[in-house]
C-alpha cells in the first residue's frame, strides 16, 4: 500500500511538472537569458593584481528581466551590474573585479551569483580562475 501511495504520488508530481514545463514554453513568459560565456580565466598573474572581467548578460525573452540582487562566493572578488532591469532583447554588463593579493603560488576560482526574477534561471552563476605567481 505504502509502495502504491509513493507510486501516485510521484506520477501526479511528474505530471504537473511537465505540464507547467510545457505552459512555459507554449506561452513564452518565462525570460530568458543569454550570456557571452560563464567562465572567464584570466591565466597566469602576479599577486596584488586587481583583475576586472566584464560578462555580458542579455535578455532574450519578451518580459522585463530584473537583477534581484548579487553576490560572491569571497571577499576577494565584487560585482555588480550595469543595468537592473533589462527590457527585452535588452542587455547589462556584470563586472567582477578580483584581488589576487595572499594568493601567490595558488590557483584561485572564485564565482559570482546574480539572482534574477527568472523562473526558468532564477541564479546565474559566473566564474573567474587565475594562477597566481609571487611578484
């Protein structure tokens, strides 16, 4: 009985779903996003660099996309964003800036996160590597 119940269960939630999936793409509601790559490696540099990567990000949908808020996954990198709201096919740079200094001899990775009022992609992850050398 109990294996039947989690059976159902499971069938009814994979039913909706696919329904809401397919409500999205039929009506077209849901923004979309687009972005010139995710990743940026900024190779080999000297510690205390300061780096800047700028990512662009666009809005391929027929809706208003709007930047909710941002944030970093370490103190040694900031971003921030161009433009908070996007009209559609509209597009915003997101700068990460990061400081390499106390990272000498070490690889770093650090990411940044932009959380948008997308229901398809509510956080868009960002990503910038370097190998740091001593000065």
């Amino acid at each position: 009985m109990r294996k039947l119940i989690l059976i159902l269960c499971w069938g009814v939630c994979c039913s909706q779903l696919c329904g809401l999936a397919l409500a999205g793409e039929v009506k077209g509601s849901r923004p979309s996003m687009a972005a010139d790559s995710y990743q940026w490696d900024f190779g080999k540099v000297k510690e205390g660099e300061v780096l800047k990567h700028d990512f662009l990000l666009k809005n391929e949908s027929s809706d208003i996309l709007e930047i909710a808020n941002i944030h970093t996954s370490c103190g040694c990198i900031a971003a921030q964003a161009e433009k908070k709201s996007l009209l559609p096919q509209g597009s915003t740079t997101i700068t990460a800036t990061l400081d390499t200094q106390g990272y000498a001899g070490k690889p770093i990775k650090q990411s940044v996160y932009v959380h948008t009022d997308s229901a398809d992609l509510s956080i868009l992850k960002y990503t910038v590597t370097a190998e740091v050398v001593k000065k």
